[in-house]
C-alpha cells in the first residue's frame, strides 16, 4: 500500500519508468539477430500495441490534414474556375453584341454605297422621349459633324426621320410615326402624291403613319410602297417610307387615306444614316 501510494502521488515516475522500459526494448527488438528470447518476446509484446496505436495516430493526423489541404485547394480551385467562367461569359456576351453591330453597320453601309447621290454620315443613337417607340431621340453627331435641322435620318431599311434640332456634337431627330411629323410621299407604283403623317398620338400609339391627300381616283392598293417624293426641297426623293396596310375614305372626305406599315422598326433603333447633302444628277 505505501509502494501504491508512493507512485500515485508521483506520476511522473511511472510515465518516466514505462518510457524506459519502451526504449530498452526497442534496443533490445533492434538487437535481435533473428532468435526471440524471452525478454525480446515481452518487449515485442509491450510495444506492438503501442506502435499500432501510435501508427493508426499518425494515420489519422496525416490523412486529416491531407483531405483538409485537399478541399482548401478545391475551393481555390472553384473559386478560379467561377471567376474564370463569369469572365468568359462576359468576353461571349460583348463578341456576340459586336458581331450584332457589325451586321447593322455592314448594312448601313451597304445602303450608303448603293445610293451614291447621298452623302451620310453614321451616328449613334444615345437617348430617346419615354415610352416603348423611338418617336424623338438624340443622337451623338452635330454641327461639328455638317449635321443642320431638316436633314434626312435613315437606315438601311428606310426613313427614320428628320433632323429638328442640332448642337455640337449632338442632334435631335424626329421619327415620321411622332403624331406631329409630316413628310411628302409619293406611291411608288400610281405615282400619287400625299403627306405621310405619324400617328403615335398622346393615348393612341400603334407606331404607323397615315398618308392623307390622295386622290379619289387613286388606283392605291394595299401592299403598295410609299417613298419620300422630294417636295419641299426637304428631304432627298425616293426614300424608302414603307407599305401600304389599308386604304381608308369616309363620305365627307375628298380624298382617300392609306395606313402606311413604316419599313423602320421604331422600337429598335440603335444606328442610323444622317443625309448630308443631295447630289443633282
């Protein structure tokens, strides 16, 4: 009971003392030239748990800290690739809306080389009125640029407008569907005169103009082209306005009315022609 006591109050010697005794037989184990004798069978008796414990310790630790390691780099590597897919996302979206310009731009220019009594300049379109259609707008060429009030705005589709106020480096430029434009047309086919007019009013927008002053004895179908006639010394002659939808006469009227389907698509615009000059032939 002393001796118990003794250790108990000591613990130390017992942890130094089974210290000792593993180290011997460790020396012991290390010395066997192959022939275990009875003190090298105790000590491979007392060690072989303990190294399997240590061992399975050491194991464990290892693999802990590889799969740690192991998911800390996975999540880098997300991370990376997530960054590197948004980038990638980005770089499509902006090819894609490039190769969408150059398709528009290819156009217009195209529109400019065919008609070569027109002398144009491009422009971008940088603001409009609220509401859904381009019925006035702003775009980013001005008096620095030639541009003057009254000059013809197309695109390869069409007319778009006139110019109706100018600064620097911008204008301002109403479309032929605002309720308050008025431009001459001609059908092409009967070769009858009219005023094309817009009629997207306060309340009532559809986005097509209505071609008023034509004669009773007008052969106007529908399906028939409408393009600027050139009076007024306003616009060129022989843009493209549009189609004839539907051909109109009330009782008390002394001419007839067609609904014109505008060839210009009013609720995208985003490059247009300016008519600079007309060339005479």
């Amino acid at each position: 009971m002393a001796l118990l006591r003794f250790f108990r109050n000591r613990p130390w010697i017992i942890i130094i003392t089974v210290s000792v005794l593993l180290v011997a037989a460790a020396v012991i184990t290390s010395q066997n030239d192959g022939n275990m004798n009875f003190v090298g069978g105790i000590a491979g008796e007392i060690i072989a748990p303990v190294q399997k414990v240590i061992y399975s310790a050491t194991s464990y630790v290892y693999n802990s800290v590889s799969q740690i390691k192991e998911r800390r780099e996975l999540r880098t590597n997300y991370q990376n690739l997530k960054e590197r897919v948004a980038y990638l996302e980005k770089e499509l979206l902006r090819m894609n809306e490039l190769e969408k310009q150059n398709q528009r731009l290819r156009k217009l220019l195209d529109f400019a080389t065919e008609r070569e009594e027109f002398v144009v300049t491009g422009a971008r379109v940088t603001g409009k009125d609220p509401g859904n259609w381009f019925e006035v707008f702003t775009i980013d060429k001005g008096k620095n640029h030639g541009i003057s009030v009254n000059m013809a705005v197309v695109t390869e589709q069409g007319l778009v407008g006139r110019v109706i106020e100018v600064g620097s480096n911008w204008s301002k430029v109403q479309s032929i569907i605002d309720g308050r434009s008025s431009v001459s047309g001609i059908i092409e086919r009967t070769r009858d005169n009219g005023v094309v007019k817009g009629n997207n009013l306060f309340g009532f927008e559809d986005g097509t103009c209505s071609m008023i002053y034509l004669p009773l004895d007008s052969e106007i179908v529908e399906g028939d082209k409408v393009i600027t006639s050139g009076l007024g010394d306003i616009l060129p002659k022989g843009i493209y306005i549009g189609e004839v939808k539907e051909v109109t006469r009330s009782k008390r009227e002394l001419y007839k009315t067609a609904i014109i389907e505008p060839a210009v698509d009013f609720r995208r615009l985003e490059e247009v022609l300016v008519v600079k000059a007309r060339v005479d032939d």
